[in-house]
C-alpha cells in the first residue's frame, strides 16, 4: 500500500501523546522523568497499531490480537498494560510479551527492542527483516542498523522513520507519520527533516 492511500490524522494524536499528563507515581515507582518518558512511548506504541497499515496475512485471522513484543530490558514498567489495557485498535485487543530471545518473537506485531549491545541488536533486526513486524527501538544507529522506527527520548520525544525497512516487512508508514518525523531512511539515504 502506498503512503498516500494512508493519509490519516495521525498528527494529532502524536501530539497529544507527547502531551500525556504526568499521573500519579506508585510506592515503588521510576524516576519521574523515566516514568514520563515510557508513558510516551507506551503511547506510540499504541498508536503505532492504530495508524500503520499491516498485511492481513501478518495476523491469523479478523480478531486476533495485537502482539505486543518487549525485547531487552523492560523499560516499559507498568506504562505499557496501563495504557494497553482495554483498548481496541483496527477492531483488535491488545496482548504484551516479553521475550527472552529473539526465537520467541513469533507471532509478534510490534517488538521494542532495547538491547544495548549493537550486534545483538543487529542480529534480531536481520531476523525480522523481511517479517511483517513493526520493529520499535530508541537506539542512536536503530534506522541504519534495519529498525523501522527510532524513538529518541529528550526534551521532547523525537522520531525517525527507515521506508526502506518498512517497504521490506510491507507496512503502510501513512504520510502524517512521516510529517512529524525528525528523520526518514529513504533509499539507502537518511534525511533530516527536522
């Protein structure tokens, strides 16, 4: 599917995710700006699903859930079920794994991926590769290493979108994504947009 047959209002729900109000901590809970920062990323996590377009061979049927896939360190705490939880996107629940291994990815829609070690990292991507798998990391090198999307945590959360990965694993990266997206693989070259 081309990116323009996927021009949806996808601005503004980044927006507001950027915006999400800091909640109250738990007893035991992350430093605030962790806790805020994996709030953000809980959120276009979700948004990711809401707004990306997958194959419909990448799903065993109409209403099989969203697999939501942790690889790496679980950055996520309670930020990810809290704002998964009830939630339907495209007609689809939501369900979280973590996984142990990148054998364990099966199946997975979504997989954030916060392995420190490049070559790790590298390894998991070249086995997702041609998958119909949205590959989510905040790694500095996570485009040029064959991620599809980088988010990198700062002032304020930044994107960066690699077309190229996301033409391989044939999903619909719709334009308003891209629109605010601070860099964008495209044909082997990354631009900075903004």
């Amino acid at each position: 599917m081309g990116l323009a047959a996927a021009r949806l209002p996808l601005g503004l729900a980044l927006v507001l995710a950027l915006m999400l109000p800091q909640l109250p901590r738990a007893a035991v809970a992350q430093p605030p700006a962790e806790e805020a920062r994996s709030k953000v990323e809980a959120a276009f996590l979700r948004n990711f699903a809401r707004y990306i377009v997958w194959p419909a061979q990448a799903f065993d049927n109409a209403r099989s859930p969203w697999a939501v896939c942790l690889l790496g360190e679980d950055r996520l705490g309670e930020s990810l079920p809290d704002t998964l939880k009830g939630r339907i996107e495209q007609g689809r629940s939501f369900e979280i794994r973590q996984a142990e291994a990148p054998e364990a990815l099966s199946g997975c829609h979504i997989v954030f991926i916060t392995i420190a070690n490049p070559a790790q990292r590298r390894l998991v991507l070249a086995r997702l590769k041609d998958k119909p798998v949205l590959t989510v990391g905040n790694a500095v090198d996570f485009l040029a290493e064959g991620g599809v999307i980088r988010l990198l945590p700062g002032e304020r959360m930044e994107m960066g979108v690699n077309l190229d990965q996301a033409r391989n694993a044939s999903l619909g990266i719709p334009t308003k994504l891209l629109e605010v997206s601070r860099d964008v693989l495209e044909n082997g070259v990354l631009r900075r947009l903004r």
